[in-house]
C-alpha cells in the first residue's frame, strides 16, 4: 500500500513539474513575441560599415502596421541628401521569436527588442548573405 502512494506522489509531482516546464516555456514564448511587437511601429537608422569621414551614408528603415501586414520603407541617404527609396509588405512570423518575412523578396527582418536592434537578412539568389544591423531612433 506504501508503494502505491509513493508511486502515486511521484507521478503527480512528475505531472506538476512537467506543467510548470510548459508554463514556463509559454511564458517566454509570449514575452519574446510582445517584444517584437513592440518594436513594429518604429523607425530604425544604420549607417554604412565603411563610410568616409567626407562622405557619410545613412540608412533608415522604417517599419508601419499596414492591416494585417507591415509596410517597410527602407530610404537611403548620403551627406544628409536623399538618394533612393524602397518600399515592401511582409507578414508576420509568429512561429519563432517574432519577425517579419518580407512578401515576393528573400529578406527577414529579425527584431532584438532588449538591444534596440532590429537585423535585416537578405538571401539573394546569387551571391552572399547580407546581414545589416539597424539601431532604433
């Protein structure tokens, strides 16, 4: 009879313990994404790794809740002038921590909402990928 209970305690305390691990595990899950969605409607700026001291070039990305989807601007800069803009839609992947899947392109926009960087990754069909690190204004 001893035995019984014991096992019996056992398993609910394996039951409760495997609860608290999905819990958790959910608690985080939802953390992350509040976090990204957080830094959705904001605007974002990088500037060129190998920019002159006379010649600087900015970029700023601006990300805007468009329906169910995001709308991306991405204008680029040089000397403060304005050079050529882009504009995009992508959706939003829940599945992992939270990002953007750009529509009709091979481009992620991957948020780090406890640095304030947002990480823009291109696969294009020929040649490397590119990743560009982008700091929140």
């Amino acid at each position: 009879m001893k035995n019984h209970q014991k096992n019996n305690n056992m398993e609910k305390r394996s039951m409760i313990g495997r609860l608290l691990t999905a819990f958790k595990t959910m608690l985080a899950y939802g953390c992350q994404h509040a976090g990204s969605l957080s830094m959705m409607d904001s605007a974002y700026t990088r500037c060129s790794g190998n920019m002159l001291p006379d010649n600087p070039a900015t970029a700023i990305l601006r990300i805007r809740p468009c329906g169910q989807l995001y709308e991306i601007t991405r204008g680029s800069y040089e000397n403060g002038q304005f050079r050529v803009s882009e504009k995009w839609l992508a959706t939003y992947g829940w599945h992992s921590t939270g990002h953007l899947i750009a529509i009709g392109r091979t481009l992620y926009i991957i948020f780090d909402p406890i640095r304030k960087l947002v990480l823009v990754e291109h696969f294009p069909d020929d040649g490397p990928v590119t990743l560009e690190t982008y700091h929140q204004i």
